[in-house]
C-alpha cells in the first residue's frame, strides 16, 4: 500500500511538472487594418502590402487601397471621444 501510495504521489509530482512545459501557446490573431477592419496587416512589407502603418510603436504593413490617413476615424475613436 506504501508503494502504490509513494507511486501515485511520484506520478503526481511528475506530470505537475511537465503541465506547464507541454501546454501549447494559443496563436495570436493578426493585427487587422484599422481603415478596412478586415484585411490581416503583416510586420514585413510584401509586393501587396506597401502601405506603412504605426500602431503601439510597432510597423506594420497594408494594401495601397487603405488609406491610412483616415486611420482611428471609425466608431472606435468616435467612442473613444465621447465624454464620460
């Protein structure tokens, strides 16, 4: 019985152990232009994404059609506007 006891406690302990190192990363969703909403931005500029953005201090990249000078102009930054 001390056996199947010191077993099972060494049983525990192990797989307590190899939890956290076998656990997978949940993938992270794409940044999605803030002018469209729907297209993916990449962190590399591509032959189709060539428009430069800044968000969060960090570059990415989108298609020509967005225009990003219109960027925060949608409901978010409305709402982001009104007063508390």
């Amino acid at each position: 019985m001390v056996r199947w006891m010191t077993s099972a406690a060494a049983l525990a302990l192990a797989l307590n152990l190899m939890g956290p190192a076998v656990a997978k990363k949940a993938a992270a969703k794409p940044m999605m232009c803030p002018v469209c909403k729907t297209m993916a931005l990449t962190t590399k500029k591509t032959k189709t994404n060539t428009k430069m953005v800044k968000i969060g201090g960090k570059t990415y990249y989108c298609c020509s059609a967005c225009d990003m000078s219109k960027k925060g102009s949608g409901k978010a930054a409305a709402a982001k506007k009104m007063p508390s």
